[in-house]
C-alpha cells in the first residue's frame, strides 16, 4: 500500500504545479500552455482516484465521460492546429485521454481493489494494444525525466511554454520548464504503472 500513497502524494504535487501553471498563466500576457495544463491537470485527477487506498466518490462512468471531452477536444484540436509540434501535442492528450478511459472501463475500482481484475479485456488485440500503450507512456515519462535532468532534444522546450509575465518568484522557481517535463514524466510513469498493475 505504501508504492500507492507514494504515487498519490507525488500526482497531488504534480497536480499542484499544472494549477499554479493555470493559475499564474491567467495574471498577465505571454505565451502560456494553459489547455495542456488544464489536459494535464485532468489526467492526474484521475490517476489519483484510481491509486489512493481511500477509494474514489466520483463513478468511473463520470471520469469515462470527462476523458471522453479530452479525447474529443484534443482530436479538434489537433486537425485544426497548423503547427506538426503542436498537432502532435494535441495527439499525446488525446492517447493519454483514450488510455485513461480504458482503465476507468475496464477497472471501475481503486488500486486498492485492483487485484481483484481479472487482467486486460479483449483478447489478444487488447493486450497488444495496452502494452503498446505501456511502452509509450514509459518512453514518455524516459523522455520527460531526461529533459527536466538537462539532457537537450529537437523540439522539447516547444511543448512547454512559459508561464506569463508578472509571476514573480513562483514563476521562475517553481513553474519552470525543468519542473514541468518533472512532473510530466511522474504522471507517464504513473500511468504505464496502472496498466501493468491491472494485468
């Protein structure tokens, strides 16, 4: 039980920094990543309800449906975006978004109930299809951890914007590029994590 409420305490913190990153990125002018950080901030809600022993209020019917409106959302936005880094952006939420539906539908419990699943639905093509889920959230979450340690790549610092002028401290201590690839590579890890956990 302890690997889950060490999983919850660092998504509360990485749910944290996307709120101030929302928060902060509505006080003044510049360039922001407010939906990305919105997308984000929903996705570790929903890894939290589904790892913390506590359980969670809210049915698995009702997260299917806000995930749906992300999957949704970030299709629309993708085919409307002019930008190959952006579309591709927009196409990583809504592969986060459809990942985060199939293990609301296919667990509708919390971790803490999750060994009673009796593994991955839908036969042989599901279990191809999570494991090739698994191995891109944790080469995300591999490419997120190298980025926020400094190691360079063509494009990185393009998925993540500033948080606007007139932060102050926060903005340059807190809400920094480093900080957000950090964050970004806990919620990867923690995702492919649930997927192996409901084998």
């Amino acid at each position: 039980m302890w690997i889950q409420w060490l999983g919850t305490v660092l998504l509360l913190a990485a749910a944290c920094h996307a709120g101030a990153r929302l928060v902060v990125a509505g006080r003044g002018p510049g360039p922001t990543s407010r939906p990305s950080d919105a997308v984000h901030l929903l996705m570790c809600a929903g890894l939290i309800a589904m790892l913390v022993p506590l359980g969670d209020p809210i049915p698995s019917p009702g997260w299917e449906a806000v995930f749906g409106l992300v999957v949704g959302w970030s299709l629309v936005a993708a085919l409307r975006e002019r930008k190959r880094t952006e579309r591709l952006l927009w196409a990583r939420h809504a592969a986060a978004g459809i990942a985060m539906i199939y293990m609301f539908a296919a667990a509708p419990m919390s971790m803490s109930g999750m060994n009673a699943a009796a593994g991955w639905p839908g036969g042989l093509a599901g279990t191809a299809l999570i494991w090739i889920l698994v191995a891109y959230f944790g080469a995300c979450a591999l490419w997120s951890a190298l980025t926020a340690a400094g190691v360079e790549f063509r494009g990185a610092t393009l998925a993540v914007a500033a948080a606007g002028t007139g932060a102050g401290l926060l903005r340059t201590s807190v809400l920094t590029p480093r900080a957000t690839f950090l964050c970004e590579a806990v919620t990867a890890a923690c995702m492919a994590g649930l997927l192996l956990a409901m084998r």
